[in-house]
C-alpha cells in the first residue's frame, strides 16, 4: 500500500510544477461576488457571536494512534497561525497521534506552500490537514491523496474541490458581515469606507471580502465602498495601500482590515498619517498591536476566531477520518465581536493571542 502510495504521488510531480507556474502569475482583481447578504448573528454578551457547530471531537485516536497527521498552514508569519499550531500540536499530543506542522514563510507564497503539500504527502501521512493559499491551486495534489486513500481535512480555508472530507473553520460570510453593521453604526451609517484584504485567492480572503461587501450592499445603502485592495497579509505592503487610499479619498470614514496582517497594515498607516481617532477601523483576530489599539480606542473593535480551537479541531476531525466517521461538511468553530467594552469578558480572552 506504501508503494503504491509513493508511487501516485511521484506521478504528480509534473502536474504540481505546472499548478505552481500557473497560480504564480498576478490576477487580476475581481468584483465581489454577489452572493446573499449573510444571516444576523445571535448576541452574546457585549458582542455578537457565531455559534460553534454541535461537532463532538474523538476521546481517543482508536486506528489513528502512533500515525501522523500532516498539517499545512497558510503561513507562520503571524500569531493567529502560531495558535493554530499549539492548538493542533496540543491536541495531537493529548489523543496520542503525532503531527507535523509547516506553513510558508508569508502568505504571498503558493508555490512554496504546494511543495510543502507535496513533501507533506510523499510521506505517507494518515491524514492531511490542508489550509490553501490558493483555493483552485492544490487539484492535482488532491487528487493524489485521494488516490492514494489519505484523507483530507481543510482548515481555516477552504479547497475549492469536493475531495476534502470537511472543512474546520470560521463562518466568514457571517462575520463579515458583523464587521459591516458595527462600522456602519460607528460612522453614522453613511460615507465611504475602503476595505484591505490579505488576498483574493483564498476562501477566507473571498468570503471576508464578500461578506463585508454584500451587507453593506444590502442594509447600508448611504454606505459607500470605494476600494477594496490585497497586501497579501503583509502589514508594510498594506500600510502602503492604506495612505495611498486615504490620499485619493481625503473623506474616507473608515477602514476593514480582513486579517491580521492587514489591520496591523491600517493602523500604522493611520498613526504616520495622523488619521488614529478621526477614521475609524475594524479588524480581524488579535495579535498584541490591535489589543492594545482597541483599549486604547485607536481601533474601534475586531472578529476574533478560535484559532487554538481551529487546531484542535482539524486533528479531531482528521482522527475520526482515519477511524471511517463520517463528518459533516463544515465544522464551525464560531467567532466573537469585541472592542474595548467586552474585550476583557471571560469568554472573549479564552480565544484571542498575543
């Protein structure tokens, strides 16, 4: 079984450079996509919530015990994937299965990402937890883990392919589109907001984008996007974009930043330009800098995910895959608003990182 194994995915290395030359060529952007405006999330507390999904994790690794599991992030530039990588790691530990876990330097690099994909099947995982840079990018790669009988678990974002057995990961339609109703209410629900995201090939760069878009679009109508750009996550690349848009709109009113890169982007640019205070932003996750700016109301309040949780979970879920479980196609693993009012609630600090 090993050889035959090792045999598909050799096959497929000729298929793997002719994905990675095609996914290193620029996109051009597209508009949003107009997808239905997300449901109204429940309130919990001081900020709204999306419920995590009723998924009951594994209490032992049965068939999976002493196998590997092998994880491929998005990156490890930013804390939000260091938390991904004690949650899984931790969670491997606890159930007695071992994983490895990589991820590119930044998440501009596809190519890189597909090799570690590759490296990753070429040995003989029992399952793969996959987080794509590029959502079309890895079909050639999937294809061999299929044949090749091992499981793939997608986290954090999503495979733009069936192969995957479910996908662990935030509800990023839905928080989107809390981020869009709180900026909204922040500026008087009318004026112009610009948006940077961290890219427009993964499913968490699209539906972010798109979840803020279309809400806005539906419910706040006097609400003008007047740009939305893609700093791959990279905060000085985003920071760039930021002043060149608040110079081409000097009436901007506020600002989404899509990840943390992103934000961390929109804040120094509001800090060199001296814009802290009179355009209001929004981010996502957390990381030490925008902690510090939401208390101090520099920035007006974020999405936090699970990020320990989307680790923990991936491991689960690819457990109970090894075990012949059948999942449901998505786990959620929910999601908070906070700000300065609720950031130091219980249930808030459970799930943000420094």
């Amino acid at each position: 079984m090993k050889l035959t194994r090792v045999a598909s995915l050799a096959a497929g290395s000729m298929a793997l450079m002719m994905v990675a030359s095609a996914c290193s060529s620029a996109a051009a952007t597209p508009a949003p996509a107009a997808t239905a405006a997300p449901a109204a999330s429940t309130a919990a507390g001081s900020g709204s919530t999306g419920a995590a999904s009723a998924y009951t994790p594994p209490t032992d690794a049965g068939a999976a015990k002493g196998k590997t599991i092998a994880i491929v992030s998005k990156g490890e530039q930013h804390q939000f994937w260091q938390a991904v990588k004690k949650g899984a790691l931790d969670e491997a530990a606890k159930l007695g299965v071992t994983a490895t876990y990589t991820g590119p330097a930044t998440e501009s690099e596809v190519d890189k990402q597909l090799t570690m994909l590759q490296t990753a099947l070429s040995g003989n995982p029992a399952a793969v937890c996959f987080a794509a840079l590029d959502s079309k990018a890895a079909g050639a790669l999937l294809d061999q883990a299929k044949a090749a009988n091992i499981p793939v678990i997608g986290f954090d974002s999503g495979v733009d392919s069936t192969i995957p057995v479910t996908t662990v990961a935030t509800d990023n339609i839905a928080a989107a589109g809390v981020e869009a109703d709180k900026l909204a209410g922040l500026i008087g629900d009318a004026g112009k907001v610009a948006v940077i995201v961290h890219d427009q090939t993964s499913q968490t760069g699209i539906t972010r984008r798109d979840g803020f878009v279309n809400e806005m679009k539906a419910k706040h109508p006097n609400i003008q996007v007047v740009d939305i750009q893609y700093g791959a996550g990279d905060p000085v690349k985003s920071a760039d974009i930021a002043k060149a848009i608040m110079t081409k709109n000097p009436d901007l009113k506020g600002f989404f930043g899509a990840n943390e890169g992103s934000i961390k982007g929109i804040l120094n640019a509001l800090k060199e330009t001296g814009n802290e205070g009179k355009i209001v932003a929004v981010g996502y996750d957390s990381g030490q800098q925008q902690l510090d700016a939401i208390n101090s109301g520099v920035e007006a309040g974020a999405i936090t995910q699970n990020p320990v949780g989307i680790g923990a979970k991936c491991v689960d879920a690819a457990i109970d895959a090894v075990n012949g479980k059948t999942l449901p196609k998505n786990i959620d693993t929910g999601f908070y608003w906070f700000d300065k009012t609720n950031i130091n609630n219980p249930e808030i600090q459970a799930v943000l990182y420094k």
